[in-house]
C-alpha cells in the first residue's frame, strides 16, 4: 500500500488540484487498487499563498507495482500542473508508510503558517519519495493532506467539466438544483442560497469543476445528483473531507489571540457595529473580565448576516467564530450568549387604564386625560431586541470552507442560514 499527496498544482488561470488528482487516481487503478475515499484536505484559511480554498489531496493504492505508480503520478502532475502561475509551486510526495509524525503536521498546517524547509526536514528524515517544483512549497500542503485524520468528517462531490469546455459558461439547470436541494437538505447543504436566491455550489472561474455537492455522506450526495441536470461531465470523485467540522477553531481569550488563526472567542460587545465604505460592519468585543479587546468584522460578502450584526448592542454577551487577520477577527459563525436590557425614556402609562399618558405642558407632567391621572416624568420602558439568543452564520454564498454550518449543529439553539 502507498499513500500519495499533492499540492499547488492550479493557478487562477486554470486547471486545479482536485482535477490532477482524479485523473491521477483514474490512471493508477490500472496499476492496483485506490483504498478507500480520497482525502479533500483544507488547511489554513489565513495562508496568504492559496489561489482559493488552500486545498491539498491525499490517496491510497494498493499496489506492488510501487516504482511505475511514482512514474504515472509524476507524468500526470507534469502535464496537469499550470507551471506559468506564478503561485503555483507543485509538491508531490509518495510513502509506504505514513509516519505519525505527518499526523502533527496536518495539525499545524491548520493553525500555523509553516516553513517549506519544515517539510524537506520530514521528507529527509522520514526518508520519503518526493518531487518539488519552483519553490517547492506544494509539499507542506502534500505532507499535511497525507497525515490528515479526521475526527469529525463530511463528503464532497466534485463533477469536472470535458476539458474542450473549459473557460466557457457553465450549462447548469438551475431549477433542477433547487429541486435538489429541497429533496436532500439538510443531508446535503451549501448547494444554493435561500435568502440571497442563488445557487452556490458552482464556481465561475476558468477550472474544471462543474459543481460540487457536499454533504453528510456519499448517499445523500450522490441522490441530489441524481436530481441535477446539467452540461455532461467528463469525471467525478466523493472525497471525505474536513470541511465543515470547524477543525481550525481554537478555543481561545480575547487576550491570547495569535495572527492568522482561527478562533471561538467570548466577550462583551463594546459598541454598536459601524458600517465602513463598501458595507464592511465592525465593532469591538472586549473579554468579560476586562482582559482585551478585538475589533470584529462582518464584511459586505456575508450579505444578510449583517443585519444580525447590527442588532447586537453595548453589553450582549456573544462568541464569535472566525479567522484573526490584522488584529481583526472575520466572523464565520456567532452565538448570542445573552442579550443586554435596553431601555428607552418614554412617557408613562396611565395606572387605571394603561395607555400612555400626554404631557400636561412644559414641566407640568404627564396625564391621562379619560382617568385624570397625573405622573411626573418620563420613565424607562424595556426596548424590544430584534435578536434573540442563539447560534447564526454567514449564508451559504459566504460560508468558509472549514466552517461547521449549522446544519450539523442539531440539537443546539440554532438558526440556520439556508
Ligand atoms: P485550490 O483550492 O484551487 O486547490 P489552493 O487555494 O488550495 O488552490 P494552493 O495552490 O494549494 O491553493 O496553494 C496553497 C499553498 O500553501 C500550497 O503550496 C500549500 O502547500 C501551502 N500551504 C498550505 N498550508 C500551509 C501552511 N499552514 N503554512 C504554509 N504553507 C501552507
């Protein structure tokens, strides 16, 4: 048995590493016998050097015919790597045994931002296979897919495009995706956007993938895509994935918080959202006991979920999940622990008939003109909260790879976004 990784062989002008990894895997099972479901792997959202999802691809063959497999996976990343791009740096390694030490890494390849010499050290030490191109940092990602464990998982499917079809409009009926949806959510979900009348689960860019449909597992998968009308694809895969799980949430303090990681952080909200040009919202959460701020963004791409946000007000007790870039936490996901009282000064009711009671004149009062009743001011009345306690996320158009929807939340005070 050997276990193959790969990375970084896309561009944003085309091709993308799931696709090389498809029809690698297609030509090796001449040669023996792919274990299992391929690894979709997704690392560090905060990596400043993906084209897109920070995507890597790790899979198992049964073969004794280990020498040729290195030869065709070599062959098949050499023609189906786009070498031009500028951020694409392929890495391609291949173990018999799969050190433990790989399990460590992926870990790390969440959460920090890694050295490419980090991962020659493994492959030198570990005595591993490998080929790297350009400035071979393709192999973090290749090594990390490889040592991927997963203890929470779902599924995705990928369909790709005939290659002579490439860089054309994708031909998807979308009403059959809609159909498809109703029929297999919540076991699939992020296929379309409810709220914003939209169907998600397509790109626009030049790659090959038509569309990919995730979900809690292959059954539920492949019966939406029995549902699904569209051009005809040339392949498909299920990968099972990391997505979804939030694995690259620490739990951390307001404090505490480290560059380019991801967090659950709890705090009090310091003010009310402010909205910046482009409708970007921001407002500040300081730790409950007073032990750090951080400011909190939700941007214009998160669409609806801003309304949410700017329902929040000075005091709510929240925790938000999300990736801290630039001492500024991107919000994926929030809880509202507990909402703050708020009050407005308004005239008083009337304490026999309790409508509201009308001023008497300048300094004179309130009174309540069918029961003569007098008070002297204004007092406080509780103001209705357009938000109530509970979990809410980003909608599908905007949800993060790695982020857990609240679909696979059950059994919490939830409030999907669909
Ligand atoms: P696609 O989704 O189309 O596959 P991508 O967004 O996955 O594209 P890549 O082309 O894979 O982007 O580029 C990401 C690069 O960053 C790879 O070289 C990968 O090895 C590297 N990388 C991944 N995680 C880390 C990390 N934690 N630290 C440093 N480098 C990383």
């Amino acid at each position: 048995m050997i276990t193959i990784g790969v990375d970084d062989t896309d561009s944003e002008e085309g091709l993308c590493t799931t696709y090389l990894a498809a029809v690698m895997m297609d030509r090796l099972a001449d040669l023996g016998e792919i274990k299992g479901f391929p690894k979709l792997v997704r690392l560090n959202p905060c990596v400043q050097f993906k084209t897109r999802g920070n995507a890597a691809i790790a899979f198992s063959l049964d073969t004794d015919r280990v020498e040729e497999a290195k030869e065709v996976a070599l062959k098949t990343l050499m023609e189906l790597s786009d070498f031009a791009g500028p951020k694409t740096n392929p890495g391609l390694v291949v173990a018999e045994n799969v050190p433990e030490e790989l399990t460590r890494f992926y870990r790390r390849a969440l959460d920090e931002v890694l050295e490419v010499r980090e991962a020659e050290d493994i492959i030198e030490r570990c005595g591993l296979w490998f080929r790297s191109f350009k400035n071979r940092r393709g192999l973090i990602g290749a090594l990390a897919a490889m040592g991927a464990e997963f203890p929470d998982e779902t599924y995705e499917l990928l369909a790709y495009r005939k290659p002579e079809r490439w860089g054309t409009p994708r031909e998807i009926d979308e009403e059959s995706v809609w159909r498809a949806d109703e029929l297999t959510y919540p076991g699939t979900w992020d296929t379309v956007d409810h709220h914003n009348r939209k169907v998600v689960f397509a790109p626009h860019s030049k790659d090959p993938v038509l569309f990919g449909i995730r979900g809690e597992d292959p059954e539920a998968i492949l019966s939406a895509l029995k549902n699904i009308r569209s051009e005809p694809f040339e392949r498909m895969v299920i990968y099972r994935t990391n997505q979804g799980t939030d694995v690259h949430i620490n739990e951390g303090e307001i404090g505490g918080v480290v560059e380019n990681r991801s967090y659950r952080l709890r705090g009090v909200v310091a003010k009310e959202a402010e909205a910046i040009e482009g409708g970007h919202l921001f407002f500040p959460l300081v730790s409950e006991n007073g032990g750090g701020s951080i400011s909190c963004a939700a941007f214009e791409p998160t669409k609806n979920f801003r309304d949410l946000v700017r329902a929040l007000a000075p005091g709510d007790v929240i925790e938000v999940y999300g990736a801290v870039k630039k001492r500024t936490l991107n919000i994926e996901k929030m809880e509202v622990v507990a909402l703050a009282e708020r009050t407005a000064l308004e005239a008083p009711l009337c304490p026999s008939c309790h409508r509201r009671m009308k001023s008497a004149g300048r300094g004179q009062g309130y009174r309540c003109k069918r029961c003569k009743t007098m008070a002297e001011g204004k007092v406080e009345f509780p103001l209705h909260r357009e938000i109530e306690p509970g979990l809410y996320e980003v909608p599908p158009c905007a949800r993060r790879h790695l982020s857990k929807p609240l679909v696979r939340m059950r059994g919490r005070n939830v409030h999907p976004s669909r």
